[in-house]
C-alpha cells in the first residue's frame, strides 16, 4: 500500500502578517498587562495603607479612651483594633490582631488576611495600636481593574490583528503586481519603483534574473547559430577536396598504376588531408572565437604575449626573424588566446603567402587604448585587396597554395571581440603593415 505525505498548509503573505502582527501585539499587551496589573494591585495597597494611617492619626493619640470601650464592641468583619503594652494585650475587638511590628504590613486573621497598621502612642513607646480592614475590599477592587486591563488589551490585539490584515494587504500589493508580471508569458520586466524598499529589492533581482535568463538564452542561440555556421561552411568548403580525396582513392583501387604514379597520388591525398585539417581547425578557432564574451577578458600584458608569439615563431620558423619594439610593459583589458591566436595568425601569414624573412611587432600604449603593428619585408598585399581579404575564405593574389582563407579572419574576429578594429597598409620594411587596435 502507497501511503503519499499529506501536503503542508500554505498561509498567504498577508496572513502570516497580520498573525506576526497579532502575535506581536500579543507578547506587548501581556508584559504591558502585567505590568499594570502588578501596579494596581500595589497601589490599592498603598492607598488602603494610606486610610489606615489616617485612622491611626485619630485613634492613636485617644488611645486610653479607646480602651474603654474596644472590649465591648461585638465582633466586626469590616475592622479591628488592638491596643497592647509590650507583649500584653490592654483592650482589643473582635477579631484580635497578632503583635505586629510599626509600620504597615499584612497579617492571616483566623484564616482572613489583614492588611494592618501599626504605631506607637506618643510618649508611651511601649503602649503601640494596631488597626486594620480586611484585604479582601483592595483585592476586589483589583480584581475589577484588571479584569478591565484583561478586556481593553484582547481589544487591543484584535485591532492590531485586523490592522495587520488591512495593512498586510496594502503591503503585499506590490508583491502581487510583481508576481502577475512575472507570470505572464513573456515577462513583463518588473516595475523599476513601486515605493516599498523590500519589494523594488525583490523586482531588481528578479529583473536581474530574467536578464540573465535572456543573456543564456541569447548565448544558446548563438552556440547554435555558430553550430549551425559551422556546418554549413564545413560543408562547403570541405565538399571539393573530400571530392578529390575520393576520386584519387578509387583511381588507387581500380587502376593498375606505376609505382611513380602512385607516390603522385599520395601525395596529393597527403596535401588534400592536410588542407581538410588546416580548414577545420581554423573554423574551430572561429566557431570558438564566436562563443568568447565580456566575462571573459582579463587584464594581461600586451607586451608579453607578443613575446611568446615571437619565441614560438623562432622555434617554427627558423628562417624568419621575429623580433618585438616596445617601451615597456603595456596592460590592456582582453582575452589571452584570442589575441595571441591573433598575432601568431599575423606573422604566419606573412611568412606564408608573403614570404617575410623579417617580422616587427610593435606594441604602443595610446589613449583609446593599445595600438599593435605587426610589419614585414614580404611581398605585401595590393592595395585593393587588403579589405577583401579579411573574409572568411578570402585569398589574395600573391597568396600561397594550400591555406584555408581563414587567417586573417580570425585576426578580423579577434579585434572585433576586442571592441578594435584591424587593417593593412604598406610597411616601412617594404611589405605589409597590418594594424591591430584593441580597447
């Protein structure tokens, strides 16, 4: 038998306020509840003491006329009165007081408390008089006032409870609109100011949230998008050499061919592989060059990225001389591999389809940001070809057999992703100049 987990009571905002509120209200009437309370009981105290002293003032100095005649009243609820000289008793009604000390104080009386008080008669200090009331007048009288404290403060919590509840309301209003926007289908962006700190805190985060879903949202399309790219161009570009890769493969396997003819063939499988693999691994710079942002950048030294472009170029291009110019350290805000990607791009297409043998990076600081000169004594690029060939797939005249078109692209990619621009121009060593400005 499946036994499921009954679900738990949900409360709304406004009642879990109006209960805090209630509760609230609560814990203060009753300290302050008692508080009054413990007051009145004291001050009926204090003024049943005040009559007994009053009474004291007259009975006190009469005391031997009193004498006379306390032995012959009948017993009395309402008072009593006795007279005594150090431990005896000189007259008393009915009931008689314990030897109390002077001053007030309370005493049980046949199992009736007392409230008493007690002097001393004047010129006499050992002759004292005691009189007293029952406590039972001051305790009804509390009684009746606290009873009325009790009443005005259940008063006082089901006002606050249904103040909480109005107010609770107006204050989850806001809470309400945001909920309603958020829930439609898109989502409305939340109300900049509704005029309660808490719920403009909520409506920022939630916009903030909703961004962030719309940021990854935007960069999912995008992977697909560059996905999507990456195919189509594969494709393309891959279909012509894969179609020749075939065909010399079946004229291999058919044909009865001459040792010579054969090394011809592999060969030109050997060229066609390595420029299939040339063309993919730079559309995967590319594809990877799309899916880089903001986030991303670091601050890195311009300066010695350029020199690990060099010291790279002298172990894979012997014959080329990589040498870098700059003042000194020069720091700018980007992305580490994207811009060595880049000038490692730079150099490789000089020494390629220019046929440099001497390659100048020159790094200057300016003040929109860093200027990158990367010149050379090749062959240079004509003029009206140095935009064109910033294109996926672009070649130049004077470019050599075997690239994929896509160096310079990814140059292109990389200042665009560095918020820069990059262009070609004539060098001073008699080549290209290709300029690279990042911000």
């Amino acid at each position: 038998m499946t036994t499921g987990l009954r679900p738990s009571r949900v409360f709304s905002l406004r009642a879990r306020v109006a209960a805090a509120t209630a509760l609230g209200a609560l814990i203060i009437v009753s300290l302050v509840g008692w508080y009054v309370a413990a007051a009145i009981s004291r001050n009926n105290i204090l003024q049943l003491d005040r009559r007994l002293e009053t009474a004291s003032e007259v009975v006190v100095p009469r005391a031997q006329t009193f004498e006379m005649f306390l032995g012959s009243l009948s017993r009395s609820e309402a008072f009593a009165i006795t007279i005594r000289q150090t431990d005896q008793v000189r007259a008393s009604t009915q009931p008689q007081l314990p030897a109390m000390p002077l001053g007030s104080a309370t005493a049980d009386v046949d199992g009736t408390p007392f409230r008493v008080f007690t002097a001393a008669v004047p010129d006499r200090s050992d002759v004292t008089v005691s009189i007293a009331v029952p406590l039972s007048e001051a305790q009804d009288i509390t009684d009746d006032q606290q009873r009325q404290v009790l009443q005005a403060g259940a008063l006082a919590v089901g006002a606050s409870t249904a103040l909480g509840w109005i107010l609770g309301g107006r204050a989850v209003r806001p809470l309400m609109r945001l909920t309603h926007d958020v829930a439609k289908d898109p989502p409305t962006p939340p109300r900049k100011s509704t005029g309660v700190r808490e719920a403009d805190a909520l409506a920022a985060a939630v916009g903030d949230m909703l961004q962030r879903v719309s940021d990854a949202q935007a960069r999912t399309e995008s992977a697909l998008e560059t996905a999507r790219d990456f195919a189509a161009v594969s494709a393309h570009e891959l279909r012509t050499p894969l179609t020749a890769m075939r065909t010399d493969i079946e004229v291999l396997r058919t044909l009865d061919l001459s040792t010579e003819q054969k090394d011809e063939i592999l060969e030109d499988l050997q060229r066609t592989q390595g420029r299939v693999e040339s063309t993919l691994a730079a559309l995967e710079r590319l594809a990877t060059g799309e899916l880089t942002t903001e986030a991303d950048r670091v601050n890195l030294d311009v300066v010695e990225v350029a020199d690990l472009v060099a010291r790279d170029a002298a172990r894979t291009l012997p014959e080329t001389q990589v040498r870098v110019e700059a003042d000194g350290p020069v720091s700018a805000l980007g992305h580490p591999t994207g811009l060595r990607l880049a000038l490692d791009n730079a150099v490789l297409n000089a020494v390629r389809h220019g046929g440099a043998t001497t390659v100048v990076i020159t790094v200057e600081k300016r003040a929109q940001g860093v200027r990158i000169c990367v010149d050379d004594d090749g062959s240079g690029i004509p003029e009206d070809e140095r935009a064109r060939v910033f294109g996926r797939f672009e070649r130049g005249s004077r470019a050599a057999a075997g690239g994929s078109g896509l160096g310079l692209a990814l140059v292109a990619q990389q200042a665009h992703l560095h918020g820069g621009t990059v262009h070609l121009e004539a060098s001073p060593l008699g080549g290209a100049r290709l300029v690279l400005d990042v911000a």
